[in-house]
C-alpha cells in the first residue's frame, strides 16, 4: 500500500488506485478500469481523473 498526494509517484508505482473524497472511498481499480467505468474520463491524466473525481462530489461512492 502506498498513500500519497504525489500523483506522478502513484502512476510510477502503483497498479491499482484507491481514491478517497471526504472520507469516502469514490473509485477502486486500475486507472483503465476507473476510466472505463466513467466515459467522460477517457483521455484524462491520473491528475484530472483525481480531481473530477474528488473535486466536485458529483462522481457516486464504490458500491453506490
């Protein structure tokens, strides 16, 4: 596990993603399965998939 705001880091690194907006856990998976989940995604670096997801709260949390 690697916990970080250091985007560039976790693309590098990691092979699944954990984002968390206010507490909530809001997308799970591979950055490809993420975006493949939200079409409006596609195309976008980790960095913009990170913040349309946090930055609004308009995206549904996993299992909702």
């Amino acid at each position: 596990w690697l916990s970080s705001h250091l985007l560039h880091l976790v693309e590098e690194l990691c092979t699944k993603l954990l984002v968390i907006a206010k507490g909530r856990a809001v997308a799970y998976g591979t950055l490809e399965q993420i975006v493949a989940e939200r079409p409006a995604l596609a195309g976008r670096s980790l960095e913009d998939v990170f913040l349309m997801l946090t930055g609004d709260g308009s995206d549904r949390p996993i299992g909702a």
